[in-house]
C-alpha cells in the first residue's frame, strides 16, 4: 500500500514533534516508532528523509565513541530546534 506525500508529510511532523519534546536527548528509531506508533522501517526511512533535509542527526557512536552495531540515535538538528521554538 502507498502512503500519499501529504500523509508522509504528518508523520514526519510527528517525528520532529517527538525528537524536539526530548532535546537534547538523542532517541533509537524503535523508540521514536513505538512514539508516533508506526512500523520501525517506515520509521527509519522518513528519519532518513528528514536527515537529507538536514532537520535530524544520526548518531551512530555511543557516549564512549564505540559505532553502534545495528542501531542509530537520531537527534533534532539545531536548525529544526531554532524553528520549533519559535513557533511555539
């Protein structure tokens, strides 16, 4: 089944809504998915959407610089905070 782009358009919304409700904590996909209540998959690729928009980060290191093997944080991205918090 296709989602149209307006639908991806909300819940990409609801992803940042999620991330910026927790800056500057950094948050699993599977996390963000349980969130916004959507498949971890679908999750990941608008997250890798938002991230060539450069409104999310990814983190791919733990806080002792060791690569995560399978997973990645993702974080807003300074520009996206800025926004949001204007608008709020």
């Amino acid at each position: 089944m296709k989602i149209s782009q307006e639908k991806r358009d909300k819940i990409s919304e609801q992803i940042l809504a999620c991330l910026y409700h927790n800056f500057p904590k950094t948050r699993f996909t599977a996390e963000i998915a349980r969130d916004i209540a959507r498949d971890e998959e679908f999750t990941r690729t608008l997250l890798e959407e938002l991230h060539a928009k450069n409104l999310v980060i990814p983190i791919k290191k733990n806080s002792k610089g060791i690569l995560f093997s399978r997973r990645v944080k993702w974080r807003l991205s300074n520009k996206a905070y800025d926004a949001y918090k204007s608008a709020v």
